[in-house]
C-alpha cells in the first residue's frame, strides 16, 4: 500500500509538471491565434489532428532524441523523471493549446477588442483575457493532466518503469498485468480512475469558490 502510494503522488507530481510546462507555452499561443491570425486557420487543425497521435509514437522519437547516441544524449535525461515530463507536456501541448484557442477566440471578441481599443497593452490584454477565460483554462488543465496521467507508452520508453523513481501508475498497472497480477493491476487501475476524478471535482470546486 506504501509503494501504492508513492507511485500516486509520483504519477501526480509528474503529470502536474507536465500540465504546467504545456500551459506556460498554450497559453501565449493561443492568445497570440484568438487574435484572428491567419496561422491559426493551419495550426489549429493540425494541433486537433495531432490530438490522436499515439503515446508509444511520441515516447520513440523521444527516446531517439535522448538516447546516448542521440543528438541530446549528452543532457542525460533518459530514464529520469524529466524525461516522461517532457514527453507528458509534448503530448498534451496540442490538446492543451486547440481547447484554450477556442475559449479565448470567444473572449477576444467579447474583451480583448474592447481592452485594446482602450489603450490596454498586450500584457494587460493577456492577463485579462486569462482571468475571463479562467474556467476554460481550468478545463483545458485538467483534461491535459487526464490525458497525461492515463498515458503509458511515453512513461514506459523514456522512463523505464524504475522502482521508486520513474514508475508511475500506468506503468505500474503494466507491470503487474505482464506478472499476472491482476488483482494489484485492478487496484492501481481504480487509484488513477480515482485521481482523474478527484481533480475534475477539484476543478469544480476552485470554479464555484471563485464564482466562475
């Protein structure tokens, strides 16, 4: 129950980082493309079609990348923490960025024109737009960290599954299922269902308490 645990807060720690990372990069992005950027009529759909792009896929390059031999080797990254959070914010900055786009679209039309046109500069514009689209980058959030904490093929490639430093919860639920471990595998499995749950409530709770 102890590992359980670790693993847990492990996998949270992790996935949250990654979500943060993919956040600080989505977000001046799609402010930059709710302006009405002829760019956006090509990035958005690819980012949408990126969405569905396999894990183990992006967890290949990575590792290629990362590997002794690759051309960022010698960062020595690979089979560290590090690298499932770069691969994780990799993963979900296209999720991330096309639900962020579109909530922002919508509040540009209805804040950022009127911020601008009363003389408010592109950082004051940014961070009203945020604190109107706050909900929607809540949302976005934590449909991120969803999709990153449930992901197995990146945590596994670029992360190797080592005890008590880079196993993770999907990992963990592989391993178990290879030793026919079911029952352990079946637990693991309720724990990441739990904690998806748990921060989608989450959300809804700092939403309601901020009168979003």
């Amino acid at each position: 129950m102890n590992e359980a645990f670790e693993i847990t807060i492990r996998s949270i720690c992790i996935s949250g980082l990654a979500t943060l990372l993919s956040l600080t990069a989505s977000i001046p992005l799609a402010y930059y493309l709710s302006k009405g950027s002829k760019a956006a009529k090509i990035l958005i759909p690819t980012f949408e079609a990126l969405i569905g792009v396999p894990t183990v896929f992006i967890g290949l390059l990575l590792y290629m990348l990362l590997s002794i031999r690759g051309p960022l080797g010698f960062l020595r990254l690979l089979y560290t923490p590090y690298a499932i959070i770069i691969g994780e914010s990799i993963l979900i900055f296209p999720l991330i960025t096309a639900i962020l786009y579109r909530v922002m679209h919508s509040t540009w039309a209805t804040y950022g024109e009127l911020a601008v046109t009363l003389g408010a500069s592109d950082e004051q514009a940014l961070i009203l737009m945020i604190k109107q689209a706050l909900p929607g980058i809540i949302a976005a959030a934590i449909m991120g960290f969803s999709r990153a904490i449930g992901e197995l093929g990146i945590a596994l490639l670029v992360g190797g599954n080592i005890r008590g430093y880079t196993r993770v919860l999907t990992t963990a639920i592989a391993l178990e299922v290879s030793k026919g471990s079911f029952e352990a595998a079946l637990t693991l499995g309720l724990i990441l269902i739990a904690t998806v749950l748990s921060f989608s409530a989450l959300s809804r709770i700092i939403e309601r308490w901020y009168g979003l």
